[in-house]
C-alpha cells in the first residue's frame, strides 16, 4: 500500500485559467444551440446571458472562498465548515451526483457527434448508443483515468494541449456563420415566441446553466495551485467573462444563419432538424470542411472536459470523506504522485455506471444541470455563516456588497434548479431528503455522539426545509407541475422562498468555538 502523501503545488494561473474554460467548454456549446432556439427564439440569447450573470455571482463567492481557504474537494469543504459534517455530506452527495454524472456525459457526447461519421455508434433511429458505441465511451472513460492517474502537471499538461483546440473551432464557427447572418431571423416570429417562461426553460433544460457550469473544478484542485489567493480570483473571473462572450456569440451567429424557408412554422422543432447543431448548419450552408472540423472539435472538446471532471471528481471525494460522513479511505493520498488514488478508482465506477443504461445526451443534461446548481446553491450561505462567525480569518479576495450579492445569488439558484421542471426537481431532491434521513439513522446508534448529531441538525434543517418546499411548489406550479400556481407567480413564490431560508441558513452556522478551519494538506 503507498503510504499518505499530500497535494503538490504544480498549478499555475495559465494551468488553472485552462481548467475553468476546459471545464466550461465541453458539450454545452456543441448542443445547446438548437435547443435553447426551439424553446426561447431569438430570445435565447437573453438567456445565456442571464445564465453568465448567475454563474458570474455564483463565481464571485466561490473567489472568496477559494481565497481565503483554499482545500481539495473545496466544494464540500466550504458547507462542512460553516454549518457542520451533516451539510457537508448532503452537499458532498449531490456534487458526486454531479460530477460523476458529468465525466458519463461528456463521453456521451463525444460518441454522439462522432456517429456523424460512423453511424454504427447509435442505435438505430435513435441517438441512444448501440453496444459498440457504448464501448467507445467505455474506452473514453479509461483514457480520462489514465491521464488523471499519474500526476496532477500529466493532466494540467494534456488539457492545456487540448484547450488551444477546442476553442479554435467555435471561434472559427462565429466568424464563418455572421457571414450568413439574416437579421429577418431575430424578428420572424417574434423575439420571444414562447414568452419569458421559454427564456427560463432554456436556461435550466436547454443546456445553458450546464454549459456554464465550470467553476467548481478551479475550486477542487486549490490545494495543489501556486499563490492561490490571488490566482484562483483572476482564473474563475476570467473562465466566466470570455466564455459568456463565446456562448452569445455562438447562439446569435447560429439564430442568424438558418435558412429563412427552414423557419416558416417557426422556432419549434428546430432542435430536431439541427440536432447537432453547428455541424447540421455547416452542411445546409455548403460548408462541409466546417462541419468536419465541428465533429472533429465535438470528439475533443467534451474529452477535454471529460478528463477534467476525472480529475476534479477524486477531490470532491477526498473532500467528502475527510468530512468524517462516508469511505475515510479515499481519503489516501498516493506519496509519490499526490494523486488521491482510491478516490479516482471510485469517480472512474461511478462515472462508469451513469452511462448505463445507455442515455443519449438529452436526456442527463437536467439531471446534470440541476444536481450541478444544487451543489453551487450552498456557497453563499457558507459566506454568510462564515462571515459571522470566522470574521477574522485573512480574506485576500472579499466580496462587496455582499448583503445584496449574497441573497440574490442564492435566489438565482433556486430559481435555476425550480426551472428544471417537477421531473427532475422531484427525485432529486427527494434523494437528498433520503440521505438526511439515512445520516441521522446511521449516526443515532451513537449515543456519546447525539449531542453532535442534534447540532448538526439545527445547523442543516433548513437545508431540507428548502427541499421541501421547493419540491411543493414544482409539483403545483408550471414547470412540470399540475400548473395550480401560475408562471409567474411559481417563480416569485420560489423567490420568496429561497430570501427566508437564505436569512435562516445564515445564522444557522456554527459558533466560532465549533469551527476547525486549520489543516495542512499540500506541499510546496
């Protein structure tokens, strides 16, 4: 068995700036565009920019956290700080579901779009693998492994190779497509057919929140990044603003190049007859070394993203488990490598089984979104809590006006994870319901310990409050529900809710004499 060993210093400001991108641009840009155009029009673009704004908030609050405790698994670190183990559980839960689920579905993705090549790889009459392409994604898994099995500069190096590709091709796609540009597209059939409910549907389940949903890998791998106090800031700032820019450009160039005939019944339907989207576009403007190159960026960009998440997935393990909840195995760190070996094994299985049993891309991507939003969702309640009771602690990075941020951040979430319709809202966060049950039962029969349990459930209660009330409110409102409570009147009420149980969680955390913000885990 190799002995315990820590996170090495390897990662630079280019390395983890690569990371942020890498991780955002994955199969987002290569599917979204179709579906956010069926569901939102031209209004799409409104869209994805209200999308950059919420991740931006989302992103500034994890500067600060990153900043001032920057800790591998960071993501389920910073809930565990500020109100307790049981937090840090349920939180390090769903990032799993998340992360894992996100490794499956970029390897989905990659297989997707190579069909276009070799139809073989989808079922027939279906986007859905058949048993070789199931193999090709099988083989994509074992080689995200193998780059993250090393060492940590192995899989910096490789991501850094592929992020230089991997945005050449959209860059050339915006270009190309604005030179076919008709503005009669943006007005046809109205700016927004479908009105702000299919603005706030294509955020949620049109691939958006997911497309922008990068930051969390910056956050992972802090224990291993040279200066992070100042470098982690400057990588997540920069990730976030190029890459709005990238999406909206994308959405609009691909709005203004279909062919006008094409949109006579309009918007709807058009993700069926674009469902590649950037490839399908290429082919009906006469530009078939443009779709080729899209297919050939749609193998690696998603790869690229894919191998990122295998290296950030074993840090959210690691950090989970250092929480004192689950596995305090994978806690092992490899002495030679500094890789978390054990917990890589694991993120491998579990990314493994979210490709069974065969799911196309449509149908992870509001599993993935929502589960993603659920894990952000925590950390400006985290802030608060620490703010209150760790004043003290150096903060290189502080957010301003907080007050404001803080609230408004935390209600962009709700509200993104409320979007994703009762479908998805029910099972979800009826799981984490399950595991708050599951945690109080495993940790009850513990009777020196039940003072701790009981704490830990004051600091978390509000946390299932929220659950519950938001699963209500899906199951009456608009976004899949029996439609009881009407758009947009849901939404409000769902704001309103997420402002009372922000103010709530943020003076649930623990008192200054609970925390335990001290721990060396890396080396220079």
């Amino acid at each position: 068995m190799a002995s315990q060993g820590k996170f090495k210093k390897s990662l630079s400001l280019t390395d983890l700036t690569f990371i942020g991108l890498g991780s955002i641009f994955g199969s987002g840009w290569l599917f979204a565009a179709s579906h956010v155009a069926a569901m939102a029009g031209p209004a799409g673009i409104l869209s994805w920019i209200f999308g950059g704004v919420a991740v931006f908030l989302l992103g500034l609050v994890y500067c600060e956290l990153g900043a001032a405790l920057p800790r591998a698994g960071g993501v389920v670190r910073y809930p565990e700080f500020s109100h307790g183990p049981l937090l840090g559980s349920l939180t390090g839960f769903i990032t799993l579901i998340a992360f894992s689920s996100l490794i499956a579905i970029e390897a989905v993705a990659s297989r997707q779009y190579a069909a276009a090549w070799f139809p073989s790889l989808n079922a027939v009459g279906s986007s859905d693998p058949s048993m070789l392409g199931w193999m090709v994604q099988f083989a994509l898994l074992v080689l995200y492994f193998l780059l993250n099995y090393f060492s940590v500069k192995s899989f910096a190096v490789a991501n850094n190779i592929v992020s230089i590709f991997k945005f050449m091709v959209p860059l050339l796609v915006i270009v190309l497509l604005l030179t076919h540009f008709k503005p009669g597209n943006m007005s046809a059939h109205g700016f927004a057919p479908n009105g702000s409910a299919g603005v706030q549907l294509a955020i949620s389940t049109g691939g958006i929140i997911f497309a922008y949903l990068g930051l969390t890998p910056i956050v992972s791998v802090a224990s291993e990044v040279r200066n992070p106090q100042r470098t982690i800031p400057i990588a997540l700032i920069l990730s976030i603003l190029l890459s709005t820019v990238i999406y909206v450009l994308l959405q609009l160039s691909f709005l203004g190049a279909i062919p006008g005939e094409q949109l006579v019944n309009g918007w709807a339907g058009i993700d069926k007859l674009y469902s590649l989207p950037y490839r399908d576009i290429a082919l009906a403007l006469g530009l078939g070394w443009l779709a080729f190159l899209v297919v050939a960026d749609a193998v690696v960009s998603p790869s690229g993203t894919g191998n990122i998440y295998m290296n950030a997935t074993p840090r959210v393990m690691y950090g989970w488990a250092r929480s004192g909840g689950f596995f305090s195995s994978l806690t092992k760190i490899d002495a030679r490598s500094g890789i978390p070996r054990r917990a890589l094994w694991a993120s491998f299985g579990l990314s493994l089984f979210w490709t069974l049993p065969f799911p196309s891309w449509e149908k992870l991507i509001g599993v993935v979104s929502a589960a993603l939003v659920l894990s952000y969702a925590v950390a400006p309640l985290a802030v608060a809590a620490l703010r209150h009771s760790a004043p003290d602690i150096p903060r290189p990075f502080k957010v301003r006006a907080f007050a404001v941020l803080g609230p408004v951040s935390f209600i962009i979430a709700a509200l993104i994870v409320y979007w994703s319709r009762w479908q998805v809202v029910s099972w979800l966060l009826g799981l984490q319901v399950v595991m708050f049950i599951a945690y109080v039962l495993y940790k009850l029969p513990d009777v020196e310990g039940r003072q701790r349990l009981r704490r830990q459930v004051q600091c978390s209660l509000w946390l299932i409050v929220f659950y519950l009330l938001v699963m209500l409110v899906s199951w009456l409102g608009s976004f899949g529900g029996n439609g009881s409570i009407a758009h947009p009147w849901d939404s409000l009420l769902i704001a309103v809710i997420a402002l009372g149980i922000y103010a709530w969680a943020a003076r649930s955390g623990l008192r200054a004499d609970e925390l335990n913000l001290d721990e060396d885990e890396s080396e220079d």
